[in-house]
C-alpha cells in the first residue's frame, strides 16, 4: 500500500504540472479544446490525491507499522474514531490532507465553471494548479508520508516493522480535533480559488465585475470554514490545555486569525466595487494578501521557526515555503503593476459620512490588525535574526494594541448598516442613531451602577448594546415596512425580507454573532481563580464555590494510566453535585496531560484542572477558575456560522440578476463553440 500511495503522489505531480501548461497554453491560443484537457488533467490530480489518502488512511486503519508514518502517531490501543486525524496528525499526513483539499476545490472550481467564466478558467486552472505542483513537490520528495522502516545492518537494509506504534499525540485524543483541524484547512486552502480568480482577471484584463461575483461565494466558503476552525481551535485550548483560557495569542492562533482579518476586509470592500465601482486595486491586494497569509500560517505552522503548542517539529521545509511564498508576492504584484491602467474606479468617494466610508474605515482597522498581529508574531524571528536574541511577544503586547482596534471595529459593525450610500445627511444621523445610542447609554448607566468601571469592560458593553439594537432595528424596520405594503404578518415579514435579501440580512446575523463574541470576551474582565493542596477532606472556596475534597483515586485502561480527584461542589451553601478532573499518562507515548472538568452555564463556567500531585505533602494541587460569559464565545460561533450558511443562499433578487445574465453569456457560449470548431479545423 505504501508503493499505491507512492505511485499515486507521483502521478498526480504529473498531472497538476500538465495542467499549469496546458492551461497556460490554451489561454494564450484560445483554444477550448486545450482547456478541456487541462481542466481533466485537474480531476485527475484530485482523484490521484484521493487514492492517496485512501491509501495512508487504510495503513492507519489497519495499525500497518511498518509505515514511519502510522508508526509514529498511532498505535494499536488508539480508539478507532481517533484513528481518522491521525492522518493530520504529522507533517507528511497533514501536507498530503491540505493538497487533497486543495485538489477538491480545484476540482470545484472546474466542475462548477463548465458554462461560464470561459475566459477565466484557462489562468484559474494554471494558478490553482501551479499551488498543487508545489504542494505535490513536498508530499513527494520533502515530507512523503509513504516511506517504510527499515534496519540497517551488515548485511544491508531490511524492512521493519515495530510491534506498536507511537500513538497520537495526547493533546488530540479530544473530540472536537476530528473537525477543528480539518476546519482550519478547508479555510486556508480554499483561498487559493478568489486568488486564482483575480490574477486570471488581471491576466486577461478583465477586472470587472465578474471576478468579483464569483469570487465573494468562493471567498464565503473558507471565511466560514476558517471562522468555525478558530472557534474550535479556542474550545480545544480551553477543554484541553488546563489554563483556564481559550486564546493566548500564540503564533499558530495569530496564523490562523490573520487570512481571516484579510478576508473580512475582502468581503466587505468588495461590496463597494459591486455598488459604486471603487476600490479595484484595493480588492486585489486584499485578496493577494489573504492568499498570502494563508501560505504564511501553513509555513509557520510546519517549519518549526516558532514555539507553538499547536505547531509541528523544527523541520527542513521551511525555506520551500519562504520560496513559495515570494514567489507567490514577486508574481502577483508584478502583473497587479502592469494591469493598474485597467484597475481604476469610476466613481468617488462622495462624503465621509456615507456607508463607503464606512466600509474603508472598516477596511483600514481590519489591515491595521493585520499589521499588529503580523508583526507581533514575526517579531521573535526579527530579533533571532538581526540580534542573534529571540524576544518574545506575548499578550500584554497584542491586548494593549488588539482590544482598541477590536471595540473600533465593533462600533462600526453597527454603525455601518445606520449609514447611507454616498451621503448621509444631519438629520438621517440623528434619526437611526438615536434609539441605538440611548439604549445602550442606558444599559451603560446600569452597569456603571453596579460596579462596572473599569473602561474596556464598560466601553465593551455598550458597544454590545449599540450593535445588538441597530442590527435588530433593522431588521425590525424592514419587517414593518413589508407588513404595511403587503399585509403579511411580522414573522412571514422577517422571513421574506431576508429571503429577499440573504446576503444583506446573513451579514447582520453574521454582526449579531460578533456581537455574542465580544460579550464572551467581556468575561475576560472578571475572571477569578484559586489554587490549592488537597487531600480527602480538604476544602477550596473561589467566589462563590466551594470544593471539597470526597476522594482521590488512580486507575487505567489500554490507552492510558489516571490520577482522578473527586470534588463535591456547592454554591453559596447550595450543592451542585461532583466534578472529578484527572492527570493522565498516555502509555504510548508516555506523555502527561491534564483532563479538565468544566460546568458550563449562560452566565459562568466553574472550570477544574487536577494539575499535579505534590510528591512531599502526597496531596493533588487543584486549580480553579471562575469564568464569566465563556459559552456566548461558543454560541457567537454557532450564530456566526448560521448567518454565513444564510448569506451563501442564493437570494430571490439574485436569483432574478443570475436569468438576466445568463441570457448574456449564451453569446459568450456561442464563441467558444466557434473557437473549438477552429480546433477541429
């Protein structure tokens, strides 16, 4: 099976290295009949890829050990439902799963554009492939998952095979690691088609509309992945790594938080191209950049440069990627020079006050957290490099510069929708804001009231409240205003104004769910937390709980040795039941981790780590944290999630402009019908 999956890498480089010439070449002749063999060459990489994957995950399934691959991160005792990320548990599996992601949404990209985008796909086939070849050159000759153990001896070398593996990392023996990793792929991946869409665009000097329609769905999709990979990635810190948090500014969270700013500033500049023809060259950096920053994350993640829970091993594949990565900046810019006389706008801005300007205010504090995040991350390779001295940059730096930047862009989350296209009079100002700056003065009053002082807490919820009233007013508003010209009733109103809508009424979903966010961050604020020594009998109190110690006990099972701490809580005086964290040592690898106990409510969770035993005292030391609003970080995610499924509905309006454009491009089709019959000529 090694040698199916060898063989099958090698064919599949042969195919996605056709494919970048063919599509070049068909291109440069116009010829379909040149595409066509490119664009099959595409669905034959994908296959080829796939039967790759089929062929490492068959090894795992069935404990094969003599693959170094499953032999170093399986074993025979792993439960089978973690056996599947496995396959991106190292960096051989994980590169293979990020081409074989990369080569179904080329292969998307082909299927989906059979009719349409004609002129388009030639370039889009050669870039997204050209991504595959470099990708393929890695699996194949730097990092191949297929190689076999062998023994040296004098005899030679003979193959080997260990009676068991090394099993899975313990930090991925969690549930939610089945689909976080996979996530975070299916985002970063995926921007490889807008990034091949606009260079295509730029290629044939088209940029237009076209690219822009197309690329905002194909933007969406990894936005969305990406998103729901981040809110993973923050529950598996929280549920697994026992420090009470979820984001600690780490340079492989930063990797993953930078495409996704880049993007975010994509998606809402691009609304300004679409309505006012503004901000061309703009769009292209901004989708140039996020490609970019895509490569970059999966660059610091594999090449070991940074110190990161979440990254792989010091590796040599670092300088492949600092190639790849400049090459991706020298060829992009390069022709984004040469096509600027095709990129101007044709209109301008008209005022400040307008909801352009909104979205370019939006735009700048998005890239200026870029910026901060981007250099902050970076910097201890700056300083290892320039001073020989790594110095490193940790929260206290990115919450000083992150948390004005992020109630910013709060603000303007609802501020923006209160806005008008091209010019907002005095009058239009001081009627949609007042009903939104009043409730939230008055929540902000409460709150003063009661304690809340201190100015990023207080700043945060009322910020909240003001988002939260503009966005649902206007849904409100437009409800009312279909009730009066329709005579529907309020829910059928809500229900066909969206559906008239999704994109507009999908991104004030989308706004609601930062806005959950943003109060589960307010819980940062007041979090309080207790350490002790305990035995049987001992008693914790931290705010209001209050732990006892019931007993302390040890036991195992094929995958692991445990130390479990069993703890009776109570709650000003009321009992809430037992929690019972545990230390576990994983037999495989002999690595200890922490098993976390959290109870979870709307307002706080009650979060328990058994994070040692104390070998003098022969007592386990207990840690506790109190943290406030942590679940409407989760359920800002879900509410995130849903309104993105929503915008990415076809809506009734577009469906109309979809007909209208399909009758213009049967001229485009009867071209390229006439450009294949001068093939066959």
């Amino acid at each position: 099976m090694n040698q199916a999956g060898s063989l099958a890498l090698v064919a599949a480089l042969a195919f996605a290295a056709y494919a970048v010439i063919a599509g070049a070449v068909s291109g440069k002749l116009r010829s379909m009949r040149v595409l066509k063999s490119a664009e099959r060459a595409t669905l034959a990489f994908c296959v080829m890829i796939t039967l790759a994957v089929a062929a490492l995950e068959y090894l795992i399934l069935t404990d094969n050990f003599h693959s170094a691959y499953v032999a170093s991160h399986s074993n025979r005792a792993l439960p089978i439902y973690y056996k599947l990320p496995v396959l991106w548990a190292g960096q051989e599996g994980s590169l293979l799963f990020w081409t074989w992601l990369l080569a179904i949404y080329s292969a998307l990209a082909v299927l989906l554009n059979r009719r349409k985008n004609r002129q388009l796909m030639p370039f889009v086939v050669s870039i997204t492939m050209a991504t595959g070849v470099f990708f393929s050159i890695l699996i194949n000759f730097i990092a191949n998952p297929f190689s076999g153990l062998s023994l040296a001896s004098a005899g030679g070398t003979r193959a080997f095979t260990p009676p068991d593996g090394s099993g899975l990392n313990p930090s991925l023996q969690y549930p939610s690691m089945v689909i976080h990793p996979p996530m975070l792929y299916l985002g970063y991946v995926g921007f490889v088609v807008p990034f091949a869409f606009a260079l295509a665009s730029l290629v044939t000097k088209q940029p237009g509309d076209n690219w822009i329609r197309t690329t905002r769905r194909w933007t969406m999709v990894p936005w969305m992945f990406l998103s729901v990979g981040i809110v993973l990635g923050g529950n598996w810190a929280y549920e697994v790594l026992g420090w009470g948090g979820y984001w600690a500014w780490d340079p492989v969270e930063n990797a993953s938080l930078l495409p996704w700013l880049g993007a975010t500033a994509f998606l809402h500049s691009v609304m300004i191209q679409e309505k006012r023809g503004m901000l061309k060259v703009w769009n292209v950096v901004l989708i140039i950049t996020t490609f970019f920053l895509s490569i970059f994350g999966t660059f610091l993640t594999r090449s070991g440069i940074v110190s990161s829970v979440h990254a792989f091993a010091q590796s040599d594949i670092g300088p492949f990627f600092a190639v790849f990565l400049a090459i991706i900046l020298l060829f992009s810019l390069t022709l984004l020079f040469l096509r600027l006389d095709y990129l101007k706008s044709e209109n301008r801005l008209d005022s400040v006050v307008s909801r352009e300007s909104g979205f370019l205010f939006n735009n700048w504090i998005l890239l200026a957290a870029v910026f901060a995040v981007f250099w902050g991350t970076i910097f201890p390779i700056v300083s290892k490099a320039v001073e020989n001295t790594t110095v490193t940059v940790g929260p206290p730096f990115f919450n000083k510069v992150m948390i004005p930047i992020g109630l910013l862009l709060l603000f303007l989350t609802g501020a923006g929708p209160l806005l008008a296209w091209r010019k907002t009079s005095f009058q239009s100002i001081k009627r949609n804001f007042a009903l939104p700056v009043a409730v939230a003065a008055a929540a902000g009053a409460v709150l003063y009231a009661t304690g809340v002082r201190e100015l990023y807490p207080w700043m945060t919820a009322f910020l909240c409240v003001f988002v939260a009233v503009s966005i649902l007013g206007e849904f409100y508003k437009g409800a009312r205003t279909r009730q009066r010209v329709w005579s529907e009733n309020f829910l059928e109103a809500v229900y066909n104004l969206t559906m008239r809508n999704t994109r507009r009424y999908g991104g004030y979903v989308i706004h609601l769910g930062i806005v959950l966010l943003f109060v589960g961050f307010l819980g940062l604020a007041f979090k309080t937390e207790a350490k002790g020594l305990m035995n049987v009998g001992d008693l914790l109190r931290v705010k209001d709980y209050m732990l006892r110690c019931e007993d302390l006990t040890t036991g195992e099972n094929p995958n692991y040795a445990y130390e479990r701490a069993t703890l009776a809580v109570t709650k000003n005086g009321r009992a809430l039941g037992t929690m019972d964290p545990e230390r576990r040592l994983f037999k495989a690898s002999q690595e200890m981790t922490s098993h976390v106990v959290i109870r979870s409510s709307l307002a706080e969770d009650l979060y328990v780590v058994l994070a040692a035993h104390d070998p003098e005292s022969n007592k386990a030391i207990i840690q506790v944290f109190v943290n406030p609003l942590v679940a409407w970080v989760w359920i800002g995610g879900v509410v995130v999630f849903l309104g993105t499924l929503l915008a990415l509905v076809p809506s009734r309006v577009e469906r109309e402009m979809a007909q209208i454009r399909e009758g213009q491009e049967e001229t485009v089709g009867v071209s390229d019908q006439e450009l294949e019959a001068g093939d066959s000529v």
